[in-house]
C-alpha cells in the first residue's frame, strides 16, 4: 500500500548515517570551518552530540550539520545530494536553517517540523495543511 507519509521519511537520513557524517566532518572540520573559534565550538557540539545514546542524537546531529552554511556545503559535496537538498535529507522541510537546538514542534499530521529558538516562541502552523504545530515528544 502506497503511503505518501513514508516517501517523505525515506529521503531523510538514519541517525547512523548522521553519525558517520559527524565523524568524517569532525576529521574533516580544518578543511570546512576558516575560523578557528567557530571550529572549536563546532567541534564541541559534534563531540556531544555523538555522545549522545543511540536513538537520541538525530534532533541534535540534525541541527548541529545544518546550522552552518559550510557544513552544509560539505555535506553537500561529500553525499553528492546537492545543496538544495542537504536541509530536506536532513530533516524534512524546515521552517529555518539557523535555529539552534529549541523545542521541537511537528505538525499533527507529520509532514512538517521546525525548532523554536524558545518555549514561548509561537510555534505557527505547518506550511503544507495549516494545522497548528505541536511539542514533538523527543
Ligand atoms: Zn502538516
């Protein structure tokens, strides 16, 4: 049986697979990041969030690999995906590229999910059906 929710699952990639890109980034970081501060806080949160159990890092590798253009670039180069479709293979269609780890909001109907940058931000409504964004439970 055809379900039009999966498709969308399909393109985005498994926490191992995000695991192996933090890994190789983290190894790669001198070639991607210029400036030597913005690379050792980047290779802070890739360190803690590949420290993170199995089956919990996906929401912090996600927004850890995106929210910097050069990382999405890399990841761009490196997976051959294209830098237009590095954010959708990440994480589905995303309301921003630059929000840092927030409260996770999804649509009740799953198409659609963004990060708050806080708890009392408006979480708006899901761009494809209108429904009002809900706390995901991870
Ligand atoms: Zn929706």
């Amino acid at each position: 049986m055809w379900e039009p929710e999966n498709e969308n699952e399909d393109d985005k990639m498994t926490e191992e697979q995000l695991r192996e890109l933090a890994r190789a980034l983290r190894v790669e970081l001198a070639g991607v990041i210029d400036d030597a501060e913005g690379r050792r806080l980047l290779a802070s949160e890739l360190d803690e969030a590949l420290e993170l159990p199995a089956g919990q890092a996906k929401p912090t590798l996600v927004a850890t690999l995106r929210a910097r253009r050069e990382t999405r670039e890399w990841i761009a180069i490196r997976t051959g995906i294209g830098t237009a479709d590095v954010v959708r293979a990440l994480a589905g269609p995303l309301g921003t590229l630059t929000a840092p780890l927030g409260v996770h909001v999804v649509c009740p109907h799953g198409d659609y999910d963004r990060y708050l940058e806080s708890s009392n931000q408006d979480p708006g409504r899901c761009p494809n059906d209108g429904a009002k964004l809900v706390r995901a439970d991870d």
